[in-house]
C-alpha cells in the first residue's frame, strides 16, 4: 500500500527545493568524510603494526568504530535505496507518457494498449515496492 510517492520529486518550487538539495549534499558530504577518515584510520593501523589482522583487532575495532561503520552502512544502504526508487520513478515516467500517447493514438491496437497498460501496472508496483523499502530504511 502506497501512501504517496512523487512522481517527479525535483518538481518543487525552486525555493523549497535548493534547501533540500543543500542538505541532501550536506548529509552526503558527511557521510563521506566520516568514511574517509574511517579508512585512512585503517590504512594508518596497518602500516603502523606487525600483522595487519592483529593491528586491526587490537588498535581499530572498538565500540566507537563499530558505530562509525554502522552509521555508514546504514546511510550506504538508505542512498542505495533512494538510487533505486528514483530509477523505477523514471521508468513508471516513461510507461506513464506511454500509455497517455496510446490513449490519444485513434488507431491503436487493443494488444498494445492491454499490454501497455499491464507495463505500467508492473512498473507501478516496482515503485510501491521499493517506495516501501526506503520509507524503511529511513
């Protein structure tokens, strides 16, 4: 069940929309950051130590650095899922105009339309889908 989705979620007025892309990329600049300096904390325990396995056990895996790669992790999963949800939002685009060119089209077989109509169906629930999934991730 589907509560509301966007069918073009950039289709805001300019004044709400540039806020939230600066936070979009704020977050994601963070996130970026956080995970640049997890690996460059990495690279630094294995050069520093004798056994790489053994300086990471001893030196980097700590409560604090399971939370940092949690959070990573987590947000990872959340980008990949809003990636995912917006390229089945194009395609239910994309079978939208379709079925709208059919309707207007006078002379168009029943087959195609039946079966343009079945297509959107499948892409809406690809989108109701993956809609679902990302409202939980969030």
């Amino acid at each position: 069940e589907i509560m509301s989705s966007w069918l073009d979620p950039y289709s805001r007025p300019l004044g709400e929309l540039v806020p939230m892309l600066i936070c979009d990329f704020v977050w994601l600049g963070s996130l970026l950051y956080i995970m640049i300096g997890e690996l460059r904390e990495i690279v630094h325990v294995i050069r520093t130590g004798d056994k790489w396995y053994l300086a990471l056990f001893k030196d980097y895996f700590a409560f604090w650095n399971v939370v940092d790669w949690t959070s990573i992790l987590i947000a990872l999963i959340m980008v990949i899922f809003f990636a995912i949800l917006s390229l089945e939002t194009v395609n239910l685009q994309n079978n939208f105009t379709a079925l709208i060119e059919l309707q207007t089209d006078t002379g168009v077989d029943h087959d195609a339309y039946v079966a343009q109509v079945i297509e959107f169906y499948t892409t809406l629930d690809a989108v109701i889908y993956n809609e679902k999934n990302f409202r939980i991730s969030l």
